[in-house]
C-alpha cells in the first residue's frame, strides 16, 4: 500500500542523500547512513509510521494504483 506522496518522495531523496553524503564528505560521521531510512520509504512509497498514527501523503489516484 501506497503511503508517500510526490513532494514527500522528492523530500526524502533529498534529505537521504544528503545525509548519506556526510558519510563521505563534510564531518565523515557515521550518522549520516541514517539517510537510508528516507531514501528507502521514498523508493518503496512506504512509510511504517505513517499507517501508526493515521496519516498518508498520497493522493487517492495513486493509491488506487498500487
């Protein structure tokens, strides 16, 4: 089931990878593989927090289509 949405995809690839880019460049911490978790739920369109507290920031259109 589809629970990411288009402007929230396009967040989260952006927050995921500039997070997975501190790994590399920047500070070099190893907190910045935390940017895996944005980058997956935007790549599968799925969030598992989201169905908790009752929130998706899909459209009906493309829900119906997944």
């Amino acid at each position: 089931m589809k629970n990411v949405g288009g402007i929230d995809k396009i967040l989260r690839i952006a927050v995921g990878v500039a997070l997975i880019s501190l790994v590399f460049i920047g500070p070099k911490t190893p907190w910045g593989w935390v940017g895996i978790i944005p980058l997956a739920t935007a790549l599968i369109n799925f969030c598992p927090l989201y169905p908790l507290i009752g929130f998706s920031t899909a459209k009906n259109k493309e829900i119906k289509e997944a």
